[in-house]
C-alpha cells in the first residue's frame, strides 16, 4: 500500500510544478524587459498586452488539449510573433515567440517535433512581416508559413522513419487550419489598439497616407507647410533606415509635426507671399509666442482628430525646448539694455525622448534652413547641417533620444547626400 501511496501522482504536486513552471518562463520574459526593454516594462499597458497574447495562445493550447482536439498544430501559433512585431521589434517578438513555446511544449506529443516547427514556423512569419505595408502580405506570410511546416514535418519524418509511408496526411490538414488563423492577426491587431492603446504598422499605414482628413486640411490651409512636411519625413526617413529605427512611425511623425500651423499659417514664412509678412505688425515677443504656439495648436488638433499619442509626442517634442532665434536676437540686438526673458522666447518642450523624435529635430531644422541657402554645394550644405545639429547638441536636446555619436555622425552624412540629391548638385571629382 504504501508503494502504491509512492507511486501515484499526486495532482497537488503536479499543480505546484506547473505554477513554478510557468512563472519561471514568465519571470525571464519579466526580466528581459526590464534590462532590455525598459521603455516596455514602464509602460504597464505596453508589458501587459505581450503578456495577454502570450496567455492567449497558452490557453488555446490548453483547450485544444483539454477537449482532446485531433491535433495541437491547429493552434495558430505563428499569428503571436506577427501581432507582437506589429506593435514592437523583432527582437522582442522573437523571444516572446520562445517563451510561449516552452510554456506550451507540455501538450505536444512530441515535444522536439513541435519546437522544431514552431520556431522555424515564428521565424518565416518575422521574416515575411518586416516592412509591412499592403494587408496582402498577410496571406503570403500564411501560405508561407504553411510551406515551412510541411517542409519540417516532412523532413524530420522522413529522416526518423526513412518511409514515405510514415507521413501523416492529415497533419498537413492541421497546419493549413493554423495557418487560416493566422489571418485572424488584422482583427486582432484592431482590438488590441483599442484595448491597449498601441499603434500597430497597420494604422501607422493608414495615417501617413496624404489623403487623411488632416493632411488634406493641412495641404490647403498651409500649403508651404504641407510640402515642408513631406520633405522632412523623405529627409528624416532616409537617416532613420540607416542607423535603425521605425521609419513608418518616423514617417507619421514628420508628416503630422507642423499641422498647429494650420492655425493662423499666414504667420509661417512657408506659406508667406512676397511683400505680405503680418509679424510687420507685433512686437517681437508677439511674434514668437505665435510661432510657439503652433505646438499647443498641434496638440489639441491631433487630439482632436485622434491622433496616436506616440504621433502627437511628435508634435510636442520637434522643437524641444530650443528658443526661437530669429526674433530672440532681432529683440537683444533691438533692445540691448533691456532685461531679456529667455522664457518668452523658447518652446516649452520636453526634448525628444526617443531617437526618431531626435532624427525628427534634425530634419525639420534642417530642412527649412537649407532653403535660404544661395549656392547649396557641399560645403555650403555640410557647414549648414553640422551648425545645426552642433547647436542642438550644445542645447542638450539629445540627451534622452537614445542616439549614439556615430548615429549623429551618420545623420549627418545622410543630410548633405539627401540635400545634395534634392537641390541636383554634382559633386566635382579631382583629376
């Protein structure tokens, strides 16, 4: 009897080590974000949602075990890397992908089997993922994924059985159901934006397309800015897929930057005629609390139309705490014995608190000064950008945007090459 006592599994025991189990896996991922994602393990919204797309795959897992479904393959495991990097990176999706694998192993047959699969299967849909820009790829991503695990499951079958006879058809069946789920991933990726307020390549997608409401308003209320603004995210693009970073977030971000410009655009020197300026009229103070205003305009038009939050802090943060330059030293050259309030004259920030805020900065700065240059060569157009970005860097607007000082030498580098290609200048050779 007491051998009996011995060998009987006791579910307490079996319940304690599942518990430990899953919180150990669960308290790795925990920890990965805390040292490797921290922006992600501040943001409880952010760490919670990979959280609930990792229970949610796990649950689907256990139901398909609990109710003995004919195979756990049905479950769309590839469809959760695809929602995580639709939100966050590669990186991120990747590990998210593993650590739900190892929860879930238990309820395969075969254990090694479906790791195999499953990875090789979370890595095709990363792959076919990256740059998302037409709903299509989604069915690509599918049928491919669906390829990779017919490919897998074929091949181990073959090497372990060295028979033909040994692959189960109905196997393939049950991948073709998984791979069918993974298209759910454009629903879910709606929900979880509205659940967790995040903001998905999907709607990045949707917003940087020039026909949006806003930026049709833009277009024909301030049509200086609106071109402005398409030359800066070109600008801001090209340097941001050079040195690594969202380009399409970037994108939205530039094109979205001015839009409180709509508000009184006559006062913007873009959308000014010849001979008509109304800063004619104002003190120089007057003046710069109309240029700064357009970041309050921005922000409550942005709102307004709901905007993303993450596209308004662009909104917010382009002009960082920089003052406006023009008009501070026309009024301390004007005024040289008056006593200066710097504070009347400067943006009120925060600084760009993320490297394609910064890269945002540099671009619109850049940008509209590079049109008042006369012979726009390349030292003309070098000494341009590096005066620039050397004042931001003096004014410590940088200092929370991540970049590195081989990123901002980069930056540069790409400015001059993408000015220089804007303005067709041919850069002469020595013999």
């Amino acid at each position: 009897m007491a051998y009996q006592n011995d060998t009987v599994p006791n579910q307490l025991a079996i319940w304690i080590g599942q518990v430990l189990f899953i919180g150990t896996f669960l308290l790795l991922l925990f920890l990965f974000l805390v040292l490797f994602r921290q922006k992600i393990s501040r943001d409880y919204r952010k760490a919670f949602s990979i959280l609930s797309l990792i229970l949610f795959i796990a649950g689907l897992s256990s139901l398909a075990w609990h109710f003995q479904a004919p195979s756990v393959y049905i479950v769309p495991f590839a469809i959760l890397p695809i929602l995580i990097r639709s939100f966050f990176d590669t990186r991120m999706a990747l590990f998210a992908h593993i650590i739900t694998l190892i929860l879930v192993v238990y309820f395969a047959d075969n254990s090694t089997e479906f790791l195999i699969l499953q990875i090789g299967a979370g890595l095709v849909a990363l792959f076919t993922f990256i740059n998302f820009r037409k709903r299509s790829q989604l069915y690509t991503s599918a049928i491919l994924i669906w390829i990779t695990y017919s490919a897998i499951y074929t091949s181990l079958q073959l090497m372990r059985e060295g028979s033909f006879q040994a692959l189960h058809y109905s196997t393939y069946i049950w991948f073709l159901i998984s791979c069918i789920g993974v298209l759910f991933a454009l629903p879910l990726i709606y929900i979880f934006e509205k659940v967790f307020g995040l903001v998905g390549e999907l709607s990045l997608l949707e917003l940087t397309d020039t026909n949006n409401r806003l930026l049709r308003e833009l277009s024909h209320k301030a049509p200086g800015t609106f071109h402005h603004s398409v030359q800066v995210a070109n600008l801001a693009e090209a340097a941001i897929e050079e040195i690594g970073g969202n380009s399409l977030l970037l994108r939205a971000g530039a094109l979205y930057h001015d839009i409180g410009k709509i508000i009184k655009s006559q006062f913007f020197i873009e959308n000014q005629v010849p001979g008509s300026n109304p800063h004619d009229r104002l003190s120089f103070e007057e003046s710069a609390e109309v240029i700064i205003s357009h970041i309050t305009f921005g922000v409550e038009l942005g709102r307004k139309y709901r905007l993303p939050d993450i596209v308004i802090d662009f909104i917010r943060t382009h002009h960082g705490t920089l003052t406006v330059q023009y008009f501070y030293k026309n009024y301390v050259k004007s005024f040289p014995d008056a006593a200066s309030d710097i504070e009347k004259f400067s943006y009120p920030g925060p600084v760009p608190h993320s490297r394609e805020m910064a890269v945002l900065m540099m671009a619109d700065s850049v940008e509209a000064a590079s049109r008042s240059i006369q012979d726009p060569n390349l030292e003309n157009l070098t000494q341009l950008v590096n005066k620039i970005i050397n004042y931001q860097l003096s004014e410590k607007q940088y200092i929370h945007s991540e970049l590195t000082l081989k990123d901002i030498e980069r930056i540069r580098q790409i400015f001059v090459r993408h000015l220089l290609n804007l303005y067709h200048v041919r850069v002469e050779y020595p013999e």
